[in-house]
C-alpha cells in the first residue's frame, strides 16, 4: 500500500507552543493525517522540537542552565499543548536525543565525500569581552535587505531573507551589547550552486506545489544560489564527524530536517520493529508531505532535498511542502520576543482545545496571511458551532426523545425537500473530500458547516412542531434527514474537531469506529441516546478578559528596560549639561512635533529645535528653567539650527521637561 509520511516544521525548543506554530504546521498537518487515517491510508505523522542552534544556548546563558535543561523543558510542554489540542503525532522527538546525532553526521560526511562540500576561511564577528565568535543570533542589526531593525544574523523577521550576519548594518552582540569585531574562522559550506541545474529539473515535476510555494522557489532561484556554511563556532550543537574541529558544531538548519529521520526511527524502535523507518524513508513511492510556515520554504524545497540526494542510502525526496502563510494577532504581526501572541497553554486555561482548532481551520493561512482576533474567534464559535451546528443536533435530538423516544426510522418515501437536502448534502460532502485531498482546510470547514446551515433550514421549513400534530410521520422524516445529515457532519467534520465529533456520534449511538466511506452508507434507524449542549456559547466578559490580559502583557513587556552598555565616568563628564531660561517658543510651520525654542544659557543665547510640541503649547514654556545638554554637535532640522538639547522624560509619547528643584540661575551646571 502507498505510504505516506507527513511532518510538521520541527518548533524551536526556546519557548511553549503558540497558536502560529498550530496555525502554521501543527493543525493543518494533523487535519490531512486524520483525513488519511478515515481514508484508510498507511500514513505515519513525525515531529519534535528543534533542541540546537543559538536560540536556545542564549535562553540558556540568561537562566545560568545547560541548554539541554531548556530543551527538554520546552519539549515536555509542547507535547502537552498539543495534546490538549488533541493533535496526534505518531512521535514527538527532540534533535538533543542520541538516534539523532550519528546520523546528522552522516548525513555531513556523505556530502562532503561526494564532493559537495567546501571548506573555507572567513570573517566572522567576534566579541572581544566574551572571547567567542559570535553565530548567527548572536549578532543583531538592522536588515542590509530592508533597513528594518532588529534583524538576526542569520535571517531578517521583516522580509524573511537570510542574512550573512557579517552584512548587518550597526551590527551589535548579545553578549556584550557592544560592536564586535571581525576575526578569521575556518567552516565547512553546502556547495549549492551544484544543485541548481538538478534543483531546477526537480521542481519542474512539482507544478502540482501550492502557488505560494513556487513563487516562493523560484524568486529564490532567480537571485542565484549560493554556497552556504554548514557550520558554526558553538558549544551546543553536534560536533563535526572530523579531526581537531574542536568548538565547531553542524549549524543548526544543517541537522534540523534531519529529525524527521530520526524521530521516525524512534517510532520505529518503539514499535520493536527498528527497521520499519526505511520503508518509508527509503521507499522512492512514499508520499513525503513537509508541513511548514512560509519562512522555513527555502530549507525544505531547495537545502533539504539537495542534502537527502546525496547521501549513500537512496531516501526518497518531499512529494510536497504544503507551506501556510502567517497568522496575525489582532491585525497585528505576531511577535514572541514581544510576547504579542496567544500561549497555546495559556488558551487552554480558559476555552476548549476544539475551539481553537474550529476558528484556525475557518481562518487558516493558505494562501495570504490571517488574522487572529479574540472576538472574531468569539463570533465563529457562537456563530457556527454554537448556533448553527450545535443548534442543529440539540433541535433534532430533544424533539426525538419528545415525541419518539429518541428512535428515528428511515422514511419509506422520502418528500421532494427531504431528498433534495439529503443529495445536496451527499454532494457536498465530496468536495470536501478534495478539499481535504488538497489541503485546503478553510473551504472544508466552510463545506461542512453550510451542510449543517441546510440542515437548520430545512428543519424551518418542515415545521416538525407543528407537524407532529397533525402527521407524526412527517414530523419523524424531518428528523431522519436531520439525523442523517448530522451523521455525515460527524464524519466530515471530524478531521478538524475530532473530540465534539466523538461526542456526536455518542449521542446517536454511532461507532467510535468509522471510515471516510460510511459517509455514503444509508442509516437505517437511529436511537439517540443521552443528549447535552455539543458547545458552550463564549460570553464576551471571556474575551474582554483575554483582551485585558494581551494589554497587560504589553505594558509589562514595554516596563522591561532595556539598558545601554555602561559607560566611564570620563564619558559622563564628557557632557555639558545645564539649566537654561525659555525665552521665545514657537511652532515650527509644517511640523506637528517641533517646537523652535531661543534660551539663555547663562549670558548665552542659542536657538534649539525640540520634539515636544505634541505636549506642550509654545506659550507654556516661555520663562521656563529647564535641563539642557550644550555641547551636542549642532545640527539643522527643518531649516533651522539646533544648538543644544532639551531633556525631557518619555512616557508612552508623552513628553515633560526637566525643572531644577530649587530655583537656581540660568546657566548652572549640571552634573
Ligand atoms: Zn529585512
């Protein structure tokens, strides 16, 4: 039987589960397993975290713990969140364990012998006070692609390009928050403009990828590949499989995809047959389906498959990366350094882990970028669930244990109405089984819930209510092809919430155990058995809360201060600061934040340009003592020269000037 192997994005072990990992890897991967399992496919679902790479050392260093102490951790809680979200991997792994590390070697040195790898001498930035060459993200500065600030030495958050950190513009290190200096390092590179001929050959038999993807590829592609190190100088990470290459480690991208390997060989050995991870790593008609975020695309279409062809075991290459775009929050990109996201555990201490996957496969990121927003997800809970399908099976059951003692029989004829929505539905229910085919999560759900939606007009339509009083029959038919549609429902839908979809089922007295193709198996006679709310509608005092407490991680992350490198006092008394008299304030015509200022600096006069207009009027300030730096280097704004500096404290934009305590005279020296 064709297999097939699917893998979500292996997620950082730096910090717990958020909703982009579910939205972006997790969910989607787990809905197009569970679709293959219903289908009676032979597939197996691999993932775990990523435990190397510089990410996790610097969480390490801040906490003073080994960095396998931080990877464990973050493994153990992303198992645990994504079992809440009843998202079933065959097995969870982590790149730290044992089965991991020989092979990630072997993988190094079959391409090295195979004539792919190169090794050279080059500059890198290295921190002086911390003695140590500084990888990847190690290094911030602003992205020499875009200008954004706070780029990473090895890729640019803003415009998702990598970045050789030695381009980054005012580079600065973590360590030491000072400018590093560059120094000579020896590391090995992944001759990838080799590939590029086969690379391109490969993707032409992948026109079937998602469009994002290619376009993704082929840009990559067009600005020419380059050769790319495959080493770093690093503590944590797997040491490389040669002589005296002490103190360097395979960078972390290098042995990452690899851990899909591994985490399969240990689902192997744990089903005691060690083995069984080659027939589907090295069988050519494996299906290799690679779940990931937008960012991680260049890996897994063009490094990853480049790394596997070479290798001494023949594996089979990814059938296809069906990569999502990104979620945001609250229109808003999200941020985890800025703690702008939803802690998957934090989710779970408040609503239903099928909530959650309900409002992200209505939302998901396949082809654009989505939003999250707290009282959208409030709506499409109360809206869909609640309302509609929710409505739907509670209406039709409570009226069947009323008036027929929960037993629905099959009508021997059926109305035309009754066999129109019956069809419309079996129809239906087939393209979302191409919807599922394809990964397009967002339209199955859309399907699925209309089924339901035609499943509540009917019921207006017929009237049972009335009906059973004039035509009991009439009134059961009604019921049946409620019932029937809501069995359908509770195939189709259960992909996507599995736990309420068991819960459906219990209430119909299904079995626990069905197939995709029962969908068209006819019921005959329904027994419906104890019958409660399938959803609990989400009050808006819940997510006024959730929104409070998003605010207050806000403030809390702007109240981390964020100090500069400390200084001398020679460097302190290097500024010339004292108190000055405001003796004209005016608005700078066509500013809104500047204020022309003239000051008496103590028998001195000086002309100073300052941002504060937006908190004060010109005319308050005028007699005014106020703190001033003298000798900063004059400079024109808007046309007029600047000869000295206000001080004045920052709070969220708003902005006061500093009075001496006492009154002393213009002129007085600060210090
Ligand atoms: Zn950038």
């Amino acid at each position: 039987m064709e297999k097939i192997l699917v893998t979500s994005a292996l997620t950082y072990a730096n910090g717990p589960l958020h909703i982009g990992h579910v939205a972006g890897s997790y969910l989607n991967a787990d809905i197009f397993v569970r679709y293959c399992k219903l289908k009676g496919k032979d597939v197996i679902y691999i993932g775990g975290t990523d435990d190397y790479g510089t990410p996790i050392s610097i969480k390490a260093e801040e906490e003073g713990v080994e960095p396998r102490i931080i990877a464990e951790r973050y493994n153990k809680s992303m198992k645990k969140d994504l079992d809440g979200l009843n998202i079933e991997l065959d097995n969870f792994s982590g790149t730290s364990r044992p089965e991991h590390i020989k092979i990630s070697q072997d993988f190094f040195t079959n391409l090295l012998e195979a004539g792919y790898v190169t090794k050279k001498a080059l500059h890198q930035f290295y921190d002086e006070k911390h003695k140590r060459f500084l990888a990847d993200r190690y290094v911030e500065g602003i992205c020499p692609h875009c200008k954004s600030e706070g780029a990473r030495g090895d890729q640019c958050d803003s415009c998702g390009k990598l970045i050789d950190s030695i381009n980054l513009i005012d580079p600065k290190s973590k360590l030491s928050g000072e400018k590093p200096v560059i120094k000579e390092t020896t590391h090995w590179y992944i001759d990838l403009p080799k590939f590029e001929k086969q690379l391109r050959e490969w993707f032409q038999t992948k026109k079937y990828w998602k469009d994002n993807v290619l376009n993704f590829i082929m840009s990559w592609l067009n600005e020419g590949l380059i050769e790319r190190a495959i080493t770093r100088d690093l503590d944590w990470g797997i040491p490389i499989p040669l002589e005296n290459t002490e103190g360097k480690v395979l960078y972390v991208w290098f042995d990452a995809p690899i851990g899909y390997i591994s985490s399969t060989m240990e689902w192997a050995k744990k089903q005691g047959k060690p083995d069984l991870w080659k027939e589907y790593w090295l069988n050519p008609e494996t299906k290799l389906i690679h779940f990931l975020g937008k960012d991680n695309i260049p890996f897994h279409t063009i490094i990853w498959p480049a790394m596997l062809s070479k290798q001494k075991d023949k594996y089979v290459l990814p059938y296809d990366v069906p990569a999502n775009e990104f979620l945001n929050l609250e229109g808003q990109k999200m941020s985890t350094s800025k703690n702008w996201t939803v802690w998957v555990e934090d989710y779970m201490k408040y609503f239903d882990g099928e909530y959650l996957r309900y409002y992200l496969a209505a939302n998901a990121p396949e082809t654009k970028d989505s939003d999250f927003y707290w009282k959208d997800f409030q709506n499409k809970i109360n809206n869909d669930l609640s309302n509609v399908l929710g409505n739907l099976a509670n209406r039709t059951f409570v009226f069947a244990k009323k008036y027929f003692d929960g037993k629905i029989r099959r009508p021997e004829k059926h109305s035309k109405l009754s066999d129109k929505t019956l069809k419309e539905s079996y129809k239906l229910v087939e393209f979302t089984d191409k919807s599922f085919n394809n990964y397009q999560v967002r339209k199955a759900t859309k399907i699925v819930m209309d089924i339901a939606r035609s499943g509540n007009k009917y019921f207006d339509e017929t009237q049972p209510w009335n009906k059973i009083k004039t035509n009991k029959d009439t009134a059961e038919e009604t019921l049946y092809v409620c019932t029937e549609l809501l069995r359908m429902i509770s195939i189709a839908f259960s992909p996507i919430i599995p736990k309420a979809m068991k819960e459906l089922r219990k209430m119909m007295n299904l079995s626990e155990d069905f197939k995709w193709e029962d969908i068209k198996q006819i019921h005959e006679n329904f027994e419906i058995g104890e019958v409660s709310p399938l959803f609990k509608k989400i009050e808006d005092a819940e997510i006024e809360k959730q929104l409070e407490l998003l605010k207050a991680t806000q403030i809390k992350e702007k109240e981390k201060m964020e100090h500069k490198p400390e200084i001398t006092f020679e460097d302190f008394e290097k500024l010339e600061m004292r108190i000055v008299k405001i003796l004209e304030s005016e608005n700078i015509p066509k500013s809104n934040k500047l204020l022309k200022l003239k000051v008496d600096i103590g028998g001195e006069e000086r002309s100073v340009v300052a941002g504060i207009s937006e908190s004060y009027d010109p005319e308050e300030l005028i007699g005014k003592k106020v703190a001033m730096l003298i000798n900063l280097k004059p400079r024109k704004v808007m046309g007029v020269e600047s000869q000295a500096m206000v001080l004045a404290a920052e709070d969220d934009g708003n902005f006061s000037v500093l009075v001496p305590h006492k009154n002393v005279k213009e002129g007085s020296e600060i210090s």
